[in-house]
C-alpha cells in the first residue's frame, strides 16, 4: 500500500513538473516527450507494485499447496461412513419427507450441509443428495470444517426476470 501511495505521489510530481516546464520553456526543449514520461510512469508504477505483489502472490501459492498436498481426497459417501439409504425410486411417496430427514440429520453429524435456494420437491432433494452428492470428492477433514452444496450450483434455475423476458 505504501508503494501505492508513492507511486501516486511520484505520479503527481512528474505530471506537475511537466507542467511547470511546459510553462517555463517558450520552445519546449526542456520538456521530454510525452511518451517517454508515460513509459517512465508505467515503469514506475508496475515495476514496484509487481514485484512486491508477484512474491506474496508466490509466497501464498506455495504455502497452500504445503497446506492441501498432503490432504487425502474422499467421496462424501465415505466421508459419511457409507451409510445405507434406499434409492429414491424404492421409496414409497408418503415416506420421502421422512428419509429425506433421516439423510439431513446424517449429514449434519459431520458438518455436511446442502441448500436449496428454489422450491424443490423432497423425492429431488433426496435424489440429488444419495447421487450426485454422495458421489462429490472433498479433502479429508479432521478439523471438522463445514462443507457446503448448493442445488443449485448443479442445477441452475432461470431467474422469473429471465422467464418474463424470454416470452416478450
């Protein structure tokens, strides 16, 4: 931040000084031209906030990836112990409230939660969850960290705007 504030001081003191020469100088000898003084701005500029910038971007790059290489990738189906749910299509109608409740609570005993922004009929909730869910690869976490899936993430809805519009 601080070689942002100089650069911008820097800037205003050469836009400044341009000034003051174009004023003094009646053939205008002493003035570069303008090009060069917007090469030599650049320069300043980039050159400084780069680098400092370049290797803290470095520097956090090379600490996650000492932090995520020696993690393990698993499903969430395992994550979860592998637990036996029916298939949707094996669940009576009036039951899928209930299952649909049963796998919530599951999930939630190791931090795995899934949203559903839109209306959405429970036999989907249940489905989307026991098969495409179950199925996602996440890092193994002894830390117990939340993991979160959003419906529509996979499955994206047209906003009412976008249908009001499409039918004009």
């Amino acid at each position: 931040m601080k070689s942002q504030n100089k650069n911008i001081k820097d800037t205003k003191n050469i836009k400044s000084t341009k000034k003051r020469k174009e004023d003094d100088s009646e053939d205008g000898s002493c003035l570069k031209d303008e090009h060069e003084i917007e090469e030599m701005l650049e320069e300043e500029m980039h050159g400084e906030l780069d680098a400092e910038d370049d290797e803290e971007f470095i520097h956090n790059v090379e600490e996650f990836k000492k932090e995520h290489s020696k993690t393990k990738m698993v499903t969430i189906f395992n994550m979860i112990k592998k637990p036996e749910f029916p298939d949707v299509k094996k669940i009576d109608p009036k039951s899928v409230k209930d299952e649909l409740q049963k796998l919530i609570l599951h999930l939630d005993k190791f931090n795995i939660i899934v949203h559903f922004h839109n209306e959405c009929p429970d036999t989907e909730k249940y489905r989307f969850i026991t098969e495409e869910v179950f199925k996602e690869a996440v890092e193994e976490d002894k830390n117990h960290h939340h993991v979160t899936f959003l419906y529509e993430d996979y499955h994206p809805e047209m906003d009412d705007e976008d249908e009001d519009e499409e039918f004009l």
